[in-house]
C-alpha cells in the first residue's frame, strides 16, 4: 500500500508513524508534513497546500496511491473528500456535507435535537446586540461559541456576563473572521470533559479508546483555551457501561440521522462530551475527524492494524471487521508550546535535545515543526507533543516529563499537571 496524508500537525505524524508500523504500508507521503514526518522511514514530505484538491488528487493519482487519510477539519469542511471520490480516489474522511459537523456548530446542534442527542441547551444567534440581551438575561457562568472552524480557540467559558459580552463582541468583532458570524450561546455543563473517537464507514460505528485532553492554557484547567495540552488514554471515567451507553444513545443515533439525511459518513466522529456529575453523558460538541493531541494517545494503544481498520470504514464493511484489539498500560501526551500560545507567538526557535528525549521509547510527534539549514525550527503555536506508554499513568507521566527536561528552544513550554486526574501525585515530575 501507499498512502498519502494530509496535514502537518502532531495528529498527523502520529498517524503516519502509526501506519509505517504495517509491513503492508509500503510509502507514506505527507502533504505537507512538518520536521517529524521528514525523519520517519519511508515517508516523504511534499509542498503542497492541504487546500489544494488538484494537486493532491493528481500526486495520488500518479503514483497510484491506495489511500487518502486526511486530518485536519478545514480541507474537509472545503470538500476535499468530495474531489477526490470524484476522481475515483480511495479516501478516509467525511464528506463537506458529513463535515458540517464541526464546521457549523449550530448545524451540528439541530442534528443533535433532532436525533434526541443529549447535550447542552443552546440559542444561536446572528447578531452582537440579540446574543448580548440574551447572556444578560440569562446570566453566568455561560458559553459562547463561533459558529465555524476557528482552530479550537473559538469557545468561552464565561464565569461573568461581562466575559461573556466580550467574547461575543470579539466574535462578531472579527476575531475569527467569517467563522464568528454566528454564535451559539449555550448552557453551561458541569463535570469532567472525556474524548470519543469513533470511526464509521456510515453505516457502523466503532468507539475507540476514551481519552480525556486538556483544553485550558494554564496549570490547573485555567486561561484560554487551546487546540489541546495533553492527554491521556485509556479515561478511567469511561467505564465499559457508559462507553456502551455513549455508543446506544449517541454515536449511533447520529450515523443513523446523517443517513437518514443521505449523507455518506466515512471517517472519525469525534464526540467531545462532558460527563456531568450523576454520570450522564451530554455533547459539548462533535468533530469531523481524529482529535489532537487525543490521536497521540490512542494510536500508540492500538494493536489492530490501522490500514486495515480505515480500509474497512472506506470500503463499508465494517460491520464484519474483528473486534479492536488494544494494547494492556497507558498512555500520556503533554504538549510542549511556543511563548506566547494561543495568542501571538514566534517561530523559528532552533529545537535540540529530541534524540535524547527518545532514547527510552519515549515517542516525540511533532506538531509544528520544520527542518531548516540550521537544524529542526519550531513552525506553530503547539511545536512538540511528547508521549509514552507505560503499565500505569504515573510512569506514563514521569517518562514524558524526564523527556520534556531533555528538550529545549526558546520560550518552551508546557503545562506540568497534566493527567492531574488519574496521577497519584500532582507534583511537578
């Protein structure tokens, strides 16, 4: 098999990395890739632009690739598995329609309430004033969403009406452009947020493992928000009776509704929950594809081949493939960030030390990251996501932390209670 995927973050290389572990992956390429996927064997980077349908479709033709497995949300928002079925070219990864999901938060909300989905009570609104008297009216804490794909920095937890009044002036303010045009302000849930990621071939859906992330910027679930700082899997909170409950009451009512709608969903459905404190489960939000960083978590875990599970979801026969197989331990992932992230940040920092970080197994996935002249440059927000597996999280966490002293570039940094929730002690590692 050859396989090409697009994307150029920490998912992606993990995904690249995972599918190298097949003696029937022949060649990776990656488009565009970043400094990690350069390094790994058999894979090759190539410049071109996740949005350019054109030439991915014409590359993938050419060189007679088996399989387009693309990450990020923003080119399947655009479309982009739509081209490429067009050109007769086997691809994993929902559709524009399917994608809508994510890319249309408000969207995602009416499939919810008509599916009978619980999740959150949410209004939307289409301008500044009407969503402001609402948040007065129904006072804090509250969220306030954008509407469209805004990197995951696009919700507010608000603890104050006046938080929440400035997060929906900078929304419609233009601080996530057409994305925060919209907004859906929601009620507030309560209790411990747990990723789902499910793959489909749209007609059965399969959970993978549970995996809970950390969206908040600071130490202690605190600031802004982020596309992720860590993470760990298997979450012991998802017991096997509230996973079977995850799948009865959400993950398939909503493969059953989008087909309903005659929308063909191939790919991951990724349910963000929260689960409140009796135990419920509810939907804080669903995405069109592999979670970052939950992907460095749960592929690590995996056991069964990953081609062949996403083959299988392509071809929709996944009603007949084995049951998962997985791998006993844990597994943890702290993000080392860029000074400045989520909000403005440099790039460019010369990164050293990552030899020495994997020199005991640990893995390093790479998230924003490019090879220059002078050696490995940081090249995002989220640079490193640092990751191993261990018999228990306490282990888990300690290898990646050892492994985080050993790296360094200018303004490094990353959070140091990662997995507070399931280490037994909460001490800086």
């Amino acid at each position: 098999m050859k396989v090409l995927v697009v994307g150029n973050g920490g998912r992606e290389h993990a995904l690249a990395w995972k599918l190298l572990e097949s003696g029937k992956v022949k060649q990776i390429t990656c488009v565009p890739g970043n400094g990690g996927t350069a390094a790994l064997p058999r894979c090759q980077n190539i410049a071109l632009g996740v949005n350019d349908f054109e030439g991915i479709a014409r590359f993938a033709l050419v060189n007679n690739v088996s399989l387009v497995v693309v990450g990020p949300e923003v080119p399947l928002a655009a479309g982009i598995t739509n081209y490429l079925q067009d050109q007769k070219i086997p691809v994993f990864g929902p559709t524009r329609q399917g994608a809508q999901i994510e890319a249309s938060k408000a969207w995602a909300k009416a499939l919810m309430l008509e599916a009978q989905i619980p999740t959150a009570k949410a209004v939307v609104f289409n301008n500044a004033e009407a969503a402001t008297a609402y948040v007065k009216a129904q006072g804090a804490p509250i969220v306030v969403k954008a509407d469209g794909l805004a990197a995951g920095k696009g919700v507010t937890v608000a603890a104050t009406v006046a938080e929440a009044e400035q997060a929906i002036a900078a929304s419609f303010g233009g601080q996530f452009g057409a994305a925060g045009q919209t907004v859906v302000i929601e009620e507030c849930l309560t209790g411990q947020e747990v990723s789902i990621l499910a793959v489909t071939d749209g007609l059965t859906i399969r959970p993978l493992l549970p995996a809970q992330d950390h969206k908040q910027i600071g130490v202690g679930d605190t600031g802004a928000n982020t596309g992720g700082m860590g993470a760990y899997a298997p979450a012991p909170l998802v017991t096997p009776e509230l996973l079977a409950r995850i799948q009865r009451e959400i993950l398939e009512p909503a493969i059953a509704l989008l087909r309903h709608k005659g929308i063909d969903y191939r790919g991951v459905l990724y349910a963000g929950l929260m689960i409140t404190p009796a135990g419920d489960p509810k939907v804080i939000e669903f995405n069109c594809r592999f979670g970052d960083p939950e992907t460095q978590v749960v592929l690590p875990l995996l056991s069964t081949p990953l081609e062949d599970l996403l083959l299988a979801c392509v071809e929709q026969r996944l009603a007949d493939f084995p049951p998962l197989e997985w791998k006993a331990g844990a597994c943890a992932c702290v993000v080392a960030a860029a000074e400045g992230y989520p909000g403005e940040y440099q790039k460019g920092a010369l990164i050293t030390g990552i030899n020495a970080a994997e020199a005991d197994g640990t893995l390093v996935f790479h998230a924003g990251t490019q090879v220059k002249p002078q050696g490995l440059v940081s090249d995002g927000g989220r640079v490193l996501c640092v990751t191993a597996v261990a018999d228990e999280f306490d282990a888990a966490f300690a290898q990646v932390y050892a492994a985080l002293s050993q790296i360094h570039f200018d303004g490094i940094y990353f959070r140091s209670d990662i997995g507070h929730r399931v280490r037994r002690s909460h001490a800086v590692l």
